[in-house]
C-alpha cells in the first residue's frame, strides 16, 4: 500500500502539528498518502485522521504486549451480551458443529470454513489483554487461527483495502484496514484458556484484535468480507451501530 518512510513524512511537516490548524494540516498531509480513515469528517475527524495516520505510518507492524502466564487475570470479565437467537441456540445444542465462517469478497476463492476446517491451519496462541472503552481489562491466553493464514489461502486480491467482519448477532459488525486483517495477532478465536471459547467471550468464534479497544473484537463470527470500500459499514457513522459516534480507528 502506502509506502513512505519515516523520515519523508517527518520532512513532510507532519510531526510538527499542534493545535487546530496543525490538525488541518496532517489531515491534508494523511489524505495525500491514503492514511484517512472512514470516519473523517466532523469535528473530531482531523483528531481520528491524526491517530490513524499516527499509527500507520510509525507503527504499522508493532505487536501487542504480550503477557507472561502468570498475569492471565483470575477473573476475566464478559461484557454483558443482549439474549442470544434461537438460530444461535440450535447452533449450540449441536456443539457448533453446524457453525460456518463464510470468506468472500476480494479473495481468489471464496470459502465457507466449519470450526474444524480452521483447525487445520497453522494456529498461535497468544497472552494477551482486553481494553474496554469502558475502563476495565483483562489478560488471558487466546487461541485461534491468525485470520492472515485463511487470507493467504485463499489469496488476497491486490485491490484489497479493508475487511469487513460480521457477527450473528444482526446489529454487531465491523471493520478494519488490512493491516489490521493480515497483522499477526489478528485471530480468529475458537479457544481461551484452557478450554474452548465460552460463549460469554464470543464463542464458537471470535475475531480478536489486541491492537484495538475491545468493542473491534466482534463475538459470534460468522462472515468476512474483503473489499476495497467501507461504505456504509462504518459503525461510527452509523446510528443503528451499538458503536455508533466510536472512533472506527481504535488503536491502543
Ligand atoms: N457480537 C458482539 N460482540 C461484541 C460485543 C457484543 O455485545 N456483541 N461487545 C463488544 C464490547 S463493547 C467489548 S468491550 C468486548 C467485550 O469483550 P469481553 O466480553 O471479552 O470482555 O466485546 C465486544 N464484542
Ligand atoms: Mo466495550
């Protein structure tokens, strides 16, 4: 994508920001390298285009701090989850047997993937922590496939931009850049500990970001879509989205 150095955005002026017309004026900067993310307009987007440009440009492959085992937290918290279907239940009853991961969009091959399927991949596990919005966390050891193994399966058109990630649960979807879709820590959930994904957590599947405040880890995955646009699939933008007015770029 945005291939740039360090140095020349530096040059470029864009370290030097402060205040509102510095803000102007790395957003005008972030728009020439394609670093502005969705949720750019109104009055806080010069401050999300400053984060998000921020992030990408001076630490775009950085990895989460990871924990040692003793730190995974006794007690993590579940965020309170609104009553589950009854297709979700039927699903449960057969022990997510039946339970599909559908692939499409801007890939070679598109694919539908049961949890076994992605357990023939090449799997990471990874002690990691949660950041609510909210003010809590939690550390715990998440197991899965990186989603960037099913990506590099199936093969990533080049026009790819962004992914976009839904859940059953009709008004929980997302998205993210591709950085974030092919970054090493970006795993498809299936186990938490020592035992399989509870369903409290976002069982059968989640998609968990360490990068990114807690409300990106979408539970319940059932589709990812790669595509080149995010229209109309920016939470932050959208008053139905329980992440409605959320930045959609949530780096931590
Ligand atoms: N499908 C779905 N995903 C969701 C939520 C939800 O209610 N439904 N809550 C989000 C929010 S706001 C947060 S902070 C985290 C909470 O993760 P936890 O339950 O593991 O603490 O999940 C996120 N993913
Ligand atoms: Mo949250």
């Amino acid at each position: 994508m945005n291939k740039i150095s360090r140095r020349k955005f530096v040059k470029a002026g864009f370290t030097v920001t402060a205040g509102v017309s510095g803000l102007a004026v790395a957003a005008k900067l972030a728009k020439r390298y394609g670093l502005v993310p969705p949720d750019s307009g109104g009055i806080y987007g010069p401050g999300e285009t400053l984060t998000y440009a921020a992030h990408r440009i001076f630490s775009r492959h950085s990895l989460a701090r990871e924990f040692s085992r003793s730190m995974i937290s006794k007690d993590p918290f579940a965020n309170s989850i609104a009553p589950l279907s009854d297709d979700f239940k039927r699903l449960q009853s057969g022990r997510f047997a039946d339970w599909r991961l559908s692939v499409e969009g801007m890939v070679a091959q598109s694919a539908t993937l049961s949890l076994s399927d992605l357990k023939t991949l090449p799997m990471r596990s990874q002690i990691t922590e949660v950041v609510c919005e909210e003010g809590w966390s939690y550390i715990a050891e998440w197991i899965g496939t990186p989603l960037h193994e099913v990506l590099k399966a199936l093969g990533v058109l080049p026009q790819a931009r962004y992914l976009v990630y839904f859940s059953i649960e009709p008004d929980w979807w997302d998205s993210i850049d591709m950085d974030d879709a092919l970054h090493p820590q970006t795993l498809l959930v299936w186990a938490m500990n020592n035992g399989d994904l509870p369903v409290s957590f976002g069982g059968p599947l989640r998609l968990y970001l360490p990068r990114q405040l807690g409300y990106k880890s979408v539970k319940f995955l059932t589709r990812v879509r790669v595509t080149d646009s995010v229209k109309g699939f920016v939470p932050a933008l959208d008053p139905n989205s329980p992440n409605y007015g959320y930045s959609w770029y949530a780096g931590i």
